[in-house]
C-alpha cells in the first residue's frame, strides 16, 4: 500500500512537471503573439495616450515596460542572470497598477455609457416606426424559444432583455429579486470575494462616489461630467444625435483602451507565470526552453497562433492527467505532506493566473477565506440595497431606472424560474397602455433575437 502511495505521488510530480512544460511554452506563445497582436493598433493607441497627460504617460511606461522584456524574451532562463527588473515581484507590481487603471478606466466608461443609453432610448423611439403586430402568445412562445435554442448562453440573453426593456415592478419587488439573487450567488463564496465585488456593485450602480474618480483620468471625468450635466430633455432631436454619437466616439476609445491594457495585463501575467515556474526546473530544462524560445521568436503571426491551439490541446490532456492523479490520491486518503501542499499551492497560482482573462484583483482570483458567515451576507446585501436608496434620491425618473436596471442585468440569477422572468417580462410590456411603446418593446427584443441568428 505504501508503494501505491509512493507511487501515486511520483505520478502526480510527474505530472505536474507535464502540465508545467506545456504551461511555460504555451507563456511564451501567447507573449509573443499577443505583442503581434497590440502592435497593429499601436498608432491608435498613442494618438489616445497623448491626449490623457500624466495618466497616459503612466500607460505609455508600462507599455515600454513590457516591450522591453519582451525584446529580452531570450535571456530570462539564463543562469546566474541578477536582474531585479525581470523577476516575480516586478511583474506583480506592474500587474497591480494595470489592476487599478482598468478599474479607474470603466467607471468613466459605466457612466458615461449609461447617458448614451438614454440618448439612443430617446432618439430610438421618436424615431420609431413600425407595423409589428401585437400578439403576446406568439411573442413569449418566440422568445421561450430564442432562450432555449441555446441553454449555455439563457444567462446572458436574459440579461440583455432585462437591459432592453423597461422597468415596471415595485421598488419591493425589485430589492426583493436583487436580495434572493445575492443570496443564491454569494452563498458559498468567502468573505473577501463579497467584499470586494459588492464594492464593484456599489462602483457600477454609481461610479462617481469612488475614491479617484475625480482625477484618475482628468480627461473622461470632464467627458462624463459634460454629458451629465446636459439637459436632455430641451435637446432637439438633432442636438440630442450629435451628443449621442459624440458620447459613443468616448465609449469606442475607452474600449479601444481597455482592450489594449487587458493585453498587456495578459502578457504580464504570463511572465508572472513564468517566474513562478522557473526556479523548479533543472539547468537541462531551462536549456530546453530557451531553445524553445529561440525557436519561435521570429515565427509569424498565424504560426504562433497555431502552435498556441495545440498546445492548448496538450494543456487539456495534461490537466486531465493531473486531476486524475490529484482524484486517486484524495480517494486513496493519502497525507498531504509539504512536498504535495507546495506543488498543490504552485498549480492553483499558475492555473490562476492563466486563467484570469481581465486583470481581476489577486485577492479574488486566490482567496481562501472561509465561507461567508449567512449573517454578514444579508448585512452587506442591506447595506448594498441603502447604497441604492440614498443615491436614486437625487436622481430623475430616467437616470433613477436606467442604473436600477443595470444591476439587474448584471445578476447571475435575477430570476429562479422561466415563469419568474416572464412575469417580470410581462409586467414590462402589458402593464403599459400605450401600443407604440408596445410594439417599440417587441421590435427592441426582436432586434436581439435578429443579432443572435447572425451570429456564426
């Protein structure tokens, strides 16, 4: 039994040693190829950072930052190499301002995002002009439809629904779904992850209350201020399209940004990776390596791109392996000793960090906290319902509904059942006596429907 268990954790080691391997090659593919990738928007993109001052130095440097290690790909396994610029804590350091500049970056972009919906909502509809036919069985047999067709993506439809049509349920109702959705998502979360994304929750419903908003990027803070203080409702229709189309120039250069930033992010955590990988392999390995990356360096675009799906591929294969292992030593009631403890610790940072597409904060991405405490949740979650109580007081009819139904739209599980979301869908549309904005509501949902049979 001993030798099983000896055995068995070889294996593992072994294994681990596999997924490593192809988790190193697989760092130094997407770096390379993601450089490719940044480098066709390159004029763009400094035309945007010459016009945000400080903040868009700032970016430019961390841009150089990365261009520069980049440039040194070749060298980073070599022995004895002393360079504190090109180690573990210098990459998390500038992992950790790209963080906070993507967070700082979509406030602006959240609320100047909710003016440019209610733009388009006036000007859509004083524009409207249709012969649909109302017919409420057809249009929920056609919509139960549209969500089924596809199950893995029922979440996300609904939410670009609820996004679409208006809100027509009691204020009880409303923190009644957003407090039962709460609790369904966080319940088996930790306490650090409530903390932080309820912060996010709290950023989105009303970004300009957060610390830096100010004079985090001087320039979209005038933008959003400007495009708040516009008097919508004296607009003539044709002011109200040039404010509509010039706040939507302001959303595509921020994305443009986001983009950008999310890809040096990316890049910067497959060094992170990298260095955490590094000082476990022997002299013979870390030869292997460089001879690997000596290799690719000058491969094109498209032939990274096809070296990076397979080895994805092995990358699937020697998970399974992995987790496999992982499966008998747990069934087999095996010790965890400190050997096993560490490559466990080393695997979940570097899956991690491979997976975290969009920058999130270390503390989410590696908490483990114990499970949130029932009572501390429902405080949060009351906590979170007051937030939006004291902040809709000052606030119009319109900009009141518009960021009410964004946090809406951004539940996991606003809805337990299909016949909750339905009378919720219900409630929107024949609760209005209206026909033109009946059939406005019909065209807008068809409209999603029309985009998703588009799609490839």
């Amino acid at each position: 039994m001993d030798i099983n268990k000896n055995e068995l954790k070889n294996s593992l080691k072994s294994a681990s040693k596999n997924q490593n391997s192809v988790i190193i090659k697989l760092s130094f593919l997407e770096i390379l190829y993601r450089k490719k990738l940044t480098n066709k928007y390159e004029s763009d993109i400094n035309r945007i950072l010459d016009t945000l001052g400080l903040k868009g130095e700032n970016i430019k440097e961390i841009k150089h930052k990365m261009i520069d290690k980049i440039d040194k790909i070749d060298i980073i396994y070599e022995e004895n190499l002393v360079d504190e610029n090109i180690g573990l804590e210098y990459f998390k350091n500038i992992r950790n301002d790209i963080h906070n500049i993507l967070i700082d970056l979509s406030r602006y972009l959240t609320e100047i995002s909710y003016y440019n919906n209610i733009y388009y909502d006036i000007i859509s509809r004083s524009e409207f002009d249709s012969n649909i036919r109302i017919n409420f069985e057809e249009f929920y047999k056609e919509i139960y439809s549209f969500l089924m067709k596809d199950e893995t993506l029922l979440n996300q439809k609904i939410s670009e629904i609820v996004w679409t049509i208006p809100i027509k349920i009691s204020k009880k109702k409303y923190y009644d779904i957003i407090e039962n959705s709460f609790k369904y998502s966080f319940k088996n979360s930790s306490k650090k992850k409530v903390d932080i994304l309820f912060k996010r929750f709290k950023s989105i419903f009303n970004g300009t209350l957060e610390w830096g908003y100010v004079d985090s990027f001087d320039k979209y803070f005038r933008l959003s201020q400007y495009y708040k203080d516009i008097d919508y409702k004296k607009l003539s229709t044709q002011e109200l399209e040039k404010e509509y189309i010039s706040s939507g120039e302001v959303i595509k250069e921020i994305e443009i940004l986001l983009d950008y930033i999310r890809e040096l992010g990316m890049i910067t955590n497959k060094f992170i990776i990298i260095n955490i990988l590094k000082n476990n392999m022997s002299s013979s390995e870390k030869k292997d390596i460089t001879k690997f990356i000596n290799e690719i360096n000058k491969n094109s675009e498209e032939t990274l791109k096809d070296r990076i799906d397979t080895m994805e591929k092995l990358l699937i294969s020697s998970t399974k392996e992995y987790q496999d292992i992982t499966k008998d030593i747990i069934n087999s009631n095996i010790n965890i000793d400190d050997d096993l403890q560490s490559l466990y610790s080393t695997t979940e940072k570097v899956i991690g960090y491979l997976k975290d597409y969009f920058i999130e904060s270390e503390e989410l991405i590696f908490s483990k906290d114990e499970i949130v405490d029932q009572s501390y949740l429902n405080k949060t979650i009351d906590n979170f319902i007051q937030f939006i109580e004291r902040n809709v007081r000052n606030m119009d009819n319109v900009n009141r509904k518009i960021r009410m139904k964004k946090i809406l739209s951004l539940l996991d599980t606003p809805f337990r059942t299909p016949d909750e979301f339905f009378d919720y869908l219900k409630s929107s549309i024949e609760f209005n006596n209206d026909k033109e904005e009946i059939k406005y509501i019909f065209n807008e949902i068809y409209t999603i429907i029309s985009n998703y049979k588009e799609r490839p």
